[in-house]
C-alpha cells in the first residue's frame, strides 16, 4: 500500500511541483492550501507525512505542526516544514515543535523527494 503525503502550501506553483513528484515516486498525494484544510485533510485522509508551508492564511504552519503533534493518535505521523523563512530562530521554532525535518525555500525539489525518502524509509 502507498504512503499518503500531505502538500500544505498556498502557493499553486509549488504544489503543482511537489504533488507530480510525490505521485511520480509512487506517493498518494492530498493537498491544502490553508491551515484549516490541513487539520482536516489530516482527519479524513490519514497521511504519513505532511509537507508543511509556514507562512499561510488562517492558521500558520507553526500552528499546524503545534495542533498535530497535540493529539496522541498521530504518533507517527512525520512533518516536514517548509518555509521562506530560513534563520536558525525559525528553524528552531519548527523543530522545537516537532517538526522531522526544516527546508528552507527556495528548495530543490529533488531533495524534498529524497527527504520524504528518507522519512518513510522508502530509500
């Protein structure tokens, strides 16, 4: 059975890219653009592993990341931020969170892929 990847990002472009590589890897790929669409994509579709945009409307990725980790019924469930914001202050933020993994954008996509690899344990 494929591993499910949840893309939260608010910027098309991005989602777009990541979605086809994700699914060209052999991923079942569910999308959000928004926090909120996050939280429930989440409950509805059960994801090993969410891509997580920082900066979004309506709740933030830190936001997000903080809420998931919350709940005792994801203990696995792996998060990887991605985000703009590349200082080590928010770098930290993300991982002090519980965040697996911190990418800064901009980003090779490739090694968005080998990361989610790595999580999964797909590599």
């Amino acid at each position: 059975m494929p591993k499910r990847i949840l893309i939260v990002d608010d910027e098309p472009n991005i989602v777009l890219s990541l979605e086809f590589l994700m699914k060209k890897s052999g991923y079942e790929v569910t999308t959000a653009t928004d926090g909120d669409q996050a939280l429930a994509a989440v409950d509805r579709d059960n994801p090993d592993l969410v891509l997580l945009d920082v900066m979004m409307p309506r709740k933030d990725g830190y936001q997000v990341c903080q809420m998931l980790r919350e709940r005792a019924d994801l203990p696995d469930l792996r998060i990887v931020m991605l985000t703009a914001k590349g200082r080590d202050v928010e770098r930290e933020k993300g991982l002090s969170l519980g965040a697996d993994d911190y990418i800064t954008k901009p980003f090779s996509t490739q090694d968005v892929v080998d990361k989610v690899d790595e999580l999964l344990g797909a590599s």
